[in-house]
C-alpha cells in the first residue's frame, strides 16, 4: 500500500523522515536487538540524517546499508557513503564493523557481486529509506534500463546522470523490509511525481509496489 503524504516544507520532509527512522529503530532493537536500515543519498536524505546526530540513539544496535554507490574513489564526495559519513557516521558512535557500505570503487561488477553476498545474510532490513530523481528513478534503477530480477545488488552502466558506473540494490532486496520511506523534494520532481500518481510506468512506481511505501513529499514536488 502507497500513501502520499504532502508536508508544508523540504525541512518538514526531513524532519518527520528522522522521526520515523528513529522510531523505526526502536521497534527493531525491541523486538530483535538491532536495527537494519538501508540509506539513501541527495539533499532531503541528507538533512534528515543531520538531524538523527541530535539523537540519544543505541548507536551500537544500528547497521546502516546502502541503496545503490556510484563507482568512485571511497572519499571522492559524489559517493554516497561519503556525504552519509560527514552527515551522520562521523558524528555519531556507529562502530565502523555496523557500516555495510558498498565497495564500489572496485568496479560495478565486482562490488554488486560482493554486496549481493554481503546482504543475503542480512535481510529482511527493517526500513529502506529512497529518492526519487527528475526521471522517476530511485536508487539506480533508471527508466528505459532492464531490472534484474535474481540478485539482490546489480551493476549499472551507462547512467544517464554521472558517473555512469553504479551498483544498485534490485526489487529483490527493495522487498526485503515491511517498509519503505520515499522522499520527494523539489519543483524539479514535479513533473515525475505527477507522472507516477497518473500510473506511469516508473522505476520508482515499482519499488513503491513492493508493499508499505510512505511517500513524504514538499509542496514544490507535490504541486496543486
């Protein structure tokens, strides 16, 4: 089930997406001793995760997973990974063993393959937290490309954004969690927002599909 839950600002967004990750972590170390959240990069995540550092949080129950890496140098600051650590891991006392982050600097196929390992022992996740980008995409599952099916992390080439390398976690592993959060900001999303509430046939459209997706979106992304 998908709803759509339209906030009055961006910094609204942010602030409710923190409060439903640290919700969602106390429900897991409650019922199972620890807490599996697979994270998202851009601005609205971003700001969120900012606002988790305030946070009393049992940090050492916490493992944070990624959605998808671009194929860069670990502490080139377009990696995912490295905008997460300077807004959130490096602040807090997340042991570094609880960061299951994507070793995409060893080329897409060799860390798809690795990741894929790596997670298949991990899963069902507990939250998976996603964007969406001005095409529809979410993670780096672009319009037009084919989805794998039977893995869990897949490589990517040929992106229509920079770097064109990536590795992205599949339907297969966006399943995986009782919940999804979507955060969508921006004049510049507008139009794909509209798009997929129409039924367009989106890549974002079909990891909503996979079951509970809340989807937090401002008044510029949201529109009339």
């Amino acid at each position: 089930m998908i709803h759509f839950i339209r906030f009055e600002s961006a910094e609204a967004v942010a602030e409710d997406a923190a409060r439903r990750i640290r919700d969602a972590a106390g429900r897991a170390i409650d019922a199972r001793g620890r807490f599996l959240c697979v994270l998202a990069g851009g601005r609205t995540p971003l700001a969120a995760y900012e606002r988790l550092v305030h946070g009393s949080e049992d940090w050492a129950r916490w493992h944070l997973f990624l959605g998808d890496e671009r194929c860069l140098p670990p502490e080139d600051p377009d990696r995912n990974s490295r905008a997460i650590a300077l807004a959130l891991t490096e602040r807090v006392a997340i042991p570094p063993d609880n960061l299951h982050w994507i070793p995409a600097e060893l080329g897409a196929e060799s860390a798809a393959d690795r990741y894929d390992t790596l997670i298949a022992d991990r899963i069902p996740f507990d939250l998976i937290l996603l964007g969406m980008g001005e095409d529809g995409h979410t993670a780096s599952l672009f319009p037009g490309h084919a989805i794998s099916t039977d893995v869990r992390a897949a490589p990517v080439h040929e992106a229509p954004k920079p770097p064109p390398d990536r590795v992205t976690l599949t339907p297969l592993a966006l399943a995986a969690a009782p919940e999804r959060l979507i955060l969508v900001t921006g004049a510049g999303k507008r139009e794909a927002l509209a798009a997929w509430r129409r039924g367009a046939d989106l890549p974002v459209a079909r990891v909503a599909a996979l079951g509970r997706t809340d989807v937090l979106m401002d008044p510029d992304a949201a529109g009339d």
